[in-house]
C-alpha cells in the first residue's frame, strides 16, 4: 500500500510543478505581449515628438504618421534599455544611428 501511496504523492507533485511551470509561461508570454517603453531618438519634430520622449506602451498617432512618412526614423525609436547607447551614437558622426539622424534632420 505505501509503494501506492508514493506513487500518488508523486503524481501530485508533478501535477502541482505542472501547473506551475504552465502560469510561468503564461506570465512570461504576457510580459513579451506587453509594449515597452520606447524613446524617440530623432529630431524634434513640432506637433510630432520631441527628441529622447520616452513612450510608454503604444506610439502616439502623429508619431506613427511620421514614422511611415519618414521611415528611417523608425530606426531611432529604440527600446528604453538600449536609449544610452543610441544617444551617445547619434553624437558620433558615421554611425548607422548618426546617419539615419541627418537623413531625417534633412528632410524636414
């Protein structure tokens, strides 16, 4: 009976990790669903955005209208984390980001 018993306890343990495990990638999938923050690294731009906004969750409507106006800008709207960086090489003449900055700064 206690070799039964073991069997049973082990079962429940696995279904409990089971359970565990399954609202771990849940929370884990909602995490990645969710926008982050992002930071506008271009040009001012008036009535648009100015430079270094950070955007939590979705883009404002005038931001995305020039971004599809504009589509190198995209690329100076970066993840939060990576705004450090990104700042200090738009400063460094040559770099993708410094480029892509001219690029917009000459079409507005």
């Amino acid at each position: 009976m206690s070799a039964k018993k073991n069997i049973a306890a082990a079962e429940a343990v696995e279904a409990r990790e089971a359970q565990t495990e399954a609202a771990e990638v849940k929370e884990t999938a909602a995490e990645a669903a969710k926008p982050c923050c992002r930071v506008y690294c271009g040009p001012s731009v008036r009535g648009v955005a100015r430079q270094f906004t950070v955007y939590p969750g979705e883009l404002p409507e005038a931001l995305r209208a020039f971004l599809n106006e504009h589509p190198a800008a995209a690329g100076l709207v970066v993840p939060i984390d990576l705004f450090a960086e990104v700042r200090r090489r738009v400063e460094i003449p040559g770099t993708a980001e410094s480029i892509l900055y001219n690029k917009i700064k000459s079409e507005l």
